[in-house]
C-alpha cells in the first residue's frame, strides 16, 4: 500500500453537535465540533457533495455521543475510544469513505 501523505487527505466539516449525554437524569451535555479525516479530496468532495452520505455521518456521530457518560468524556481515554468508535461506524456505514481520522477542535462537556 502506498504511503500518503497528509496534503492528499481530505477533509469532512460538520456544525457542531450538542447532544445530551447518557448520564442518569439526562442533565449533562456535551458540545463538540468534528472533522474527519478521510483518504482523499475526491472522498471529502462526494461526501460533502451527497447528503444523504453527510446526513449518515452526522446520525452515527450524534447517537455515539448521546450513548456516552460525563465522566469518560473527560478523560483523554475516553476522547480517544469516541474518535476510534466514530472513524470505525462512520466507514461501516459509507463504504466507500475511507475514515483516517476523527479530529475535535471544539469540545465541552457540561456538568
């Protein structure tokens, strides 16, 4: 497999997300932006570019954060399994996306 390098990734915006979290009494939030990484431009334009592919992504991303408890979102552990849990559900659900990563440049969690 070639190597490539990261000017030929592409990358995938979302508005940021405000999801309740699982948390017992439904009181705590969580407010995160997200990007991902995907294997090239040409995947970001077609996923960008094709709603129904975006609109997937963002309903993946959504119920995983909502599935997720304050206390491990704050950890750096926790941070790390929801990028892992988001890359590997959204490449499952759209086949033809290669997810590399899952970048946060935003993220708050509400106590």
């Amino acid at each position: 497999a070639k190597e490539v390098s990261p000017k030929e990734r592409g990358l995938v915006s979302f508005d940021p997300f405000v999801a309740n979290l699982a948390d017992e009494g439904g009181q705590r939030f969580v407010r995160v932006t997200v990007q991902l990484v995907v294997a090239d431009a040409l995947q970001a334009t077609e996923m960008t570019e094709i709603p129904v592919m975006a609109m997937q992504a963002r309903a993946i991303i959504l119920e995983l954060l909502s599935m997720q408890l304050a206390d491990t979102l704050v950890t750096p552990e926790g941070k790390v399994a929801l990028r892992q849990a988001i890359a590997e559900r959204v490449a499952e659900a759209l086949h033809e996306i290669e997810v590399v990563d899952v970048l946060f440049s935003d993220f708050v969690v509400q106590f």
